[in-house]
C-alpha cells in the first residue's frame, strides 16, 4: 500500500516555512473572478510569519492546511485547508486554491478525494461540504463533477468587484463519496 497522502498527480503535505514566497506570490495576484475580495498587498515577512506558525501547527480539532505538491515536479501547486470541523456531527468544510498556472489540471479533484478519504475512513466523518462563490465557474464545475449536490444559495453574501454575490453550499455524504469515487476508498482486501 502506497502513501495515504500521495494521489497520481499531486502530494498532500504540511505546509513547510519554505512555502512563503510562493504564498506571498499568490497573494499578490488579484484572480478576479475566483475570490471574494482584493486583498491590500501584504509582505513577505508577514507571510513567512503565517508560513511558519502553519509548518508548526498540530493536527488541532480535525482542522489542517495541507499543501498541493506536484509529484512530477516537486514543485507546490496550491493548498487545501479544513474547516468547521465537527467531529460529534461527522461534519467537516474546506477552502482551496490552486496557483493559475496550475489549474485546469486535475489538482484540485485530486486533492478534495485525498482529505475527503482521510475524513471519511480514518476520522469517521459523514459529510463535507464547501462554499463556493456563484462567479467562480471552474469551482462550480468541479465541486458538480465530484458530484456534490447544491444544497443552498445565500443570496448576496459576498461584494466584490463592485457587486454583490451569492454563495453557493454544496454537500457531499459519505455514501455518495464511496460510490463515486470507489477507486479512492481503501479496503483491506
């Protein structure tokens, strides 16, 4: 059996003070159309701050950054981190990006079925769900193809750009992931 963390395309790993700059890069790029606001600019050293208090932190009340690392190159590609992590309720959330130049190749769905079979077959969690931003279309897309289903609209939740936008909650159990992603579930056959 392989490492739990590693999928075809990218590694899931915590995050490592070195991963700053490449943060700190991010950060500075507006990416209208896929956040919910413009950020001021911040430093490097403030975000080498985040980079090591993050490369220190435990595994605390099931909420963790992982960092997306491409197998071929080495090189980081984004972040998913937990939230809202309800172990009595087996309830959990995330928020992920992926650097521009490495969208659109399956980084992202790779990296949702990684933390959500570790949560599911490890930690016993029932359900995940994820906010996602109605003018973020590729989200959307991804979350639907992963086959979340929309279980609400907050209407004008988020401003940016000038405009008010909703928020769309999408859900995922623990059953539709099994049967959709079968070749992610561990058995000890």
């Amino acid at each position: 059996m392989g490492n739990s963390w590693d999928g075809s395309l990218i590694r899931l790993r915590a995050v490592e003070a070195a991963d700053a700059e490449a943060h700190w890069r991010f950060n500075g790029t507006d990416d209208y159309g896929l956040i919910d606001r413009v950020y001021p600019p911040g430093s490097l050293a403030r975000v080498q701050e985040w980079a090591t208090r993050r490369s220190l932190a435990a595994f605390d009340d099931g909420t963790y950054a992982f960092q997306m690392e491409s197998i071929a190159t080495g090189e980081l590609v984004g972040g998913i981190a937990t939230h809202d992590c309800d172990a009595r309720t087996g309830v959990l959330s995330y928020g992920l990006h992926v650097f521009e130049e490495h969208r659109g190749k399956g980084h992202a769905k790779e990296a949702i079925c990684l933390v959500l079979r570790y949560y599911f077959q490890e930690l016993r969690y029932q359900k995940a769900n994820a906010g996602v931003y109605s003018f973020n279309e590729p989200s959307i897309r991804l979350h639907e193809s992963l086959g979340f289903q929309l279980e609400g609209r907050l209407r004008r939740n988020v401003y940016t750009s000038g405009e008010f936008f909703d928020l769309l909650w999408y859900g995922l159990t623990v059953e539709e992931f099994r049967e959709r992603h079968a070749s992610y579930w561990r058995t000890t056959d």
